[in-house]
C-alpha cells in the first residue's frame, strides 16, 4: 500500500458522522432522532436500486452527496468516480437496518450458534474479494449484508466500501494495492475461527 493511498483513505473519512446522521435520519424514530426521520420513500428507493448507476438517481443518495461531497477524498479520483463510490455506500447501507459494532468483515465470518459455519460462506467472501467492477462488488456487497441479517457496523461498512473504490481506481496500471483483501481477511479468518456461543 503507497502513503499516499494510506494518506488519501485517512482524508477520506472525514464525512463519517455526517454519513451516520444520513444513515439514523432512516432507520431510526422521531423520538430518537430528536428530528424529523427521513423520508420512507428514500430507503425504499435505495433499495430497489440494482447498481451504483442507479443509486445516482434517487433522492436519498442526493441528499448524502450535497453534505459530503465537500469532504475531503482522494484527490486521485475523478468526480463521477468519487459520486460512484458514495452512490455504494448509499445503497449497500439501505440494506442495513441495525448499527453494530466491530469491523464488518468480521461480522461476515461470525458463526451461526446453529450450524457453526460463518454467517457468510468462505466461497461468497472469496468472490466480493475478487470484485472488479463497480456493479459487481455493489451486488455481491449488499447481497452478503442481508445474508447476516442487516445488523453491521456503519461506519466500518461504508470505509471498506470507499477503501475499496479508492484501490480499484485511484491507483495507476501496475500500481494495484492488496492491502484492503488483506484486511478484510484477517478480520474474516479471525472471527470464522471462533466458535459461536451456543444459546
């Protein structure tokens, strides 16, 4: 991984609790808002969308996009590439209906109390991993969230979304950094080795 990848994705999360309010302002009540929730109509939305493209259309992505737009992201990406990224963080988090806590990929390899197998399958994470185009990795991402359940972290989810349009196409031919496969690997391997408590 080059400093500068490291420096940019460090820059790039700086609209993480602007993000969270986006993701609460649909998920959660009035009374625990303390504010008007978002309207039902943009998760709704959000989630009949098939791919990035099509995130860019709806009304909630836009609303995301005007607060964090001006956040600081990798310099190296292009507008539409940087709206792309946000678009799959929209989407796939529309998928998510309760914020937890530990690193997402983690979450993907926790056992079932029942079958002690991972929440997701060795062979499904495998494929996310090797992703190469937007659609594609924004199909299987949102596909693997309802496969546990809804429950991820937010904010963990949407930096390994964003980590991972920065290594696809912020980098130069030849230039490809692994370092976010890695990452995820070891939090998945981690967590599938530990037996699940049985209720």
């Amino acid at each position: 991984m080059t400093a500068e990848y490291q420096q940019a994705a460090s820059r790039s999360w700086a609209g993480q609790d602007v993000l969270l309010q986006w993701w609460e302002a649909m998920n959660l009540s009035a009374e625990a808002l303390g504010r008007p929730p978002a309207p039902t109509a943009w998760r709704a939305e959000l989630k009949r969308a098939q791919s990035p493209e099509a995130v860019l259309l709806t009304e909630g992505f836009r609303n995301l996009w005007l607060k964090v737009r001006d956040q600081a992201f990798p310099d190296f990406l292009g507008e539409h590439q940087k709206m792309l990224a946000w678009a799959a963080v929209a989407g796939v988090l529309s998928h998510v209906r309760q914020n937890g806590r530990g690193r997402f990929a983690a979450v993907f390899g926790q056992k079932d109390a029942k079958t002690q197998k991972p929440l997701v399958s060795e062979l499904r994470f495998h494929q996310l991993q090797a992703s190469r185009t937007p659609e594609e990795f924004y199909r299987r991402m949102h596909r693997l969230v309802r496969l546990c359940g809804g429950e991820m972290p937010v904010q963990d989810l949407a930096k390994g979304i964003l980590d991972w349009f920065v290594e696809q196409m912020g980098h130069k031919s030849g230039e490809i950094s692994y370092g976010t496969a890695v990452r995820w690997a070891l939090d998945y391997y981690s967590a599938a080795e530990t037996p699940a408590a049985k209720n």
